[in-house]
C-alpha cells in the first residue's frame, strides 16, 4: 500500500527548462491509457480530464499554486465573485462578460444553466454517461438572473458546496454545442483549443490566441502521447520523445533509475500529494480485524 501511494507522487521533467515559465514550444508528456471521449463530463479518469482541463473554465477553481486545497483557496475562474444568502441555500456568481468560446460565440449564464440541466438530467439532450451526478444531488437548480449572473439554489444547506465547483470535475459547457460533439471535438473557453485525438496514440491541444485571460498561455500546445506500457513509457522519457513522466504511476525504484540514468532530468518527490489510492481490507478476519491496524 505505501509502495503505491509514494508512486503516485513522483515525477521526472527534462530539465529546469521544462519547469520555467517560457512562452512558446510544445509540452510532449505521456498517458498511461487512452479515455474513451473528450468530454470531461462523461468521463471518471485523469486520462480524459488532464488533457481537456486546459480547453475549458470552472466557475471558480482551487488556486493552482496552492499546496493543498480548501474553500481557503478557492479562486474566480469565469466567475467574477460569489456570495452566499444568509441560510446558504443560495449561491450567487457574477460572471465575466466579453469572454467567448473557441468558435466565437459569447459566453453567458445560460451556458451555465445548460452545463448544470445537463449534470441533473434536466435537459432534453442527455449525457451518455453521467458519473458526475451524485456530485450535485443536492443541487435543485441553477438559474440565470440576466445574461451575466447565475443563481445555484440547494435543497438543504451545504457550505463546502464551492468545493464541487472548484475541481477538474465542474468545467463550463457551451448551450450551442450537442454533447455528442463534445466527446469528439469540444468547444471550451479556456487557454487551450482541442486539436486532434487519435485513441491508443495521442491528444493535442493548441494555444488559444484569444484567450480572456491576458497573456496566457505560455505554451504553444501540450501533447499527450498515449503509452500503456510503463517500461515504454520511462525508455520514451529517456530518449527525449517525451519531456515529463506521468506523475501517478512512477514507482519509487524507477524514480531512482531515471535519476540516475538522466542527469539532467528534475525528478521530484512530494510526499503532500492530494492522490487518493484505494485499499480493499475484510475486517472481520486477523490483522485487519484489529481498529488500530486498519
């Protein structure tokens, strides 16, 4: 269990370089599986969200920069502020106007609307997988309140209700775009325009030249290729076909390897990672029947 939870918070990069706040380029990082769609909200693994994280926009979003996340460290994303009513059953979000989505259309609350019909089922059209729903199951509507203003009502109070928000799970979904189009080519708001997916070999995407947020992003595309051997994977590391190992699946002894075999790649280790990893136990039988061992 402790081999696999330390696995999960390791990672190798090819240089400082690759670390450093360089505008330009194209980030070549591998994935250990290739997800079945682009569509975030029907999909329940980091293989379809890391690469699509960067088309969209939350509402808000935990600050990146953040060691670990909290309502503390929630931050606006399309979001302008938010506030609570007093009995917290109301959650107000003042949104940016003059944003637009990748094909040009305007962004507005009732992109928000549809997002959150889509997520309770509310809407004609329906995902065909929904593995978000049990998020928002005391969510009993969302509402616009003028083209840039949204109002969240709850069905019983829930003041960490921003949390759910502020995740890679909670991005903004266009009104105008079926979700049928979403899982091949999806529309977003965010730095990044999805280019192209071929499964079982790659996901790309391309800087947005408009993007709302000046300056951003850095990158000119970010290349996810899909490689589902890790012996694969840590020789394309090494050979320079890819610049940064998947941060879930390094083990401790490869970890090692790597940085001995490429000095000059930066290889961290953070043991305050947010992965979870999931153990069975029967705790009826001996040790695990023990409080104290489980």
């Amino acid at each position: 269990m402790g081999r696999l939870l330390l696995a999960a918070l390791l990672l190798c990069a090819a240089s400082v370089d690759a670390l450093a706040q360089k505008r330009g380029g194209t980030l070549r990082i591998y994935s250990p599986d290739s997800p079945a769609s682009m569509s975030i909200h029907e999909e329940a693994t980091v293989y379809s969200q890391g690469p699509m994280m960067g088309v969209f926009n939350n509402l808000i979003m935990i600050d990146q920069s953040a060691k670990q996340g909290s309502l503390d460290t929630v931050v606006n994303d399309l979001a302008t502020q938010w506030s609570w009513n007093a009995d917290k059953t109301q959650l107000t979000f003042d949104l940016h106007q003059g944003v637009k989505w990748h094909d040009g259309k305007p962004f507005t609350s009732a992109d928000v609307v549809c997002t959150f019909d889509l997520l309770l089922e509310k809407a004609v059209e329906k995902f065909r997988v929904n593995p978000r729903k049990v998020n928002f199951r005391n969510l009993d509507r969302v509402e616009a309140s003028g083209d840039h203003r949204v109002v969240f009502h709850l069905k019983r109070p829930q003041p960490a209700f921003p949390m759910l928000l502020a995740t890679g799970f909670a991005p903004i979904y266009p009104c105008h775009v079926p979700p049928a189009q979403m899982r091949r080519a999806p529309i977003g708001t965010g730095p990044f325009k999805f280019a192209e997916f071929k499964a079982n070999e790659f996901i790309r995407v391309e800087r947005n030249p408009d993007y709302w947020k000046p300056g951003l992003p850095y990158l000119d595309a970010i290349e996810y290729r899909i490689i589902k051997n890790s012996g694969t994977a840590k020789l394309a590391f090494q050979s320079g076909l890819v610049d940064m190992t998947f941060p879930y699946d390094l083990l401790t002894p490869v970890y090692k390897n790597i940085k001995a075999e490429v000095p000059d790649a930066v290889c961290e280790m953070n043991p305050a990672g947010g992965v979870n990893r999931h153990v069975l136990m029967n705790r009826t039988v001996p040790p695990f029947d023990n409080p104290d061992i489980r």
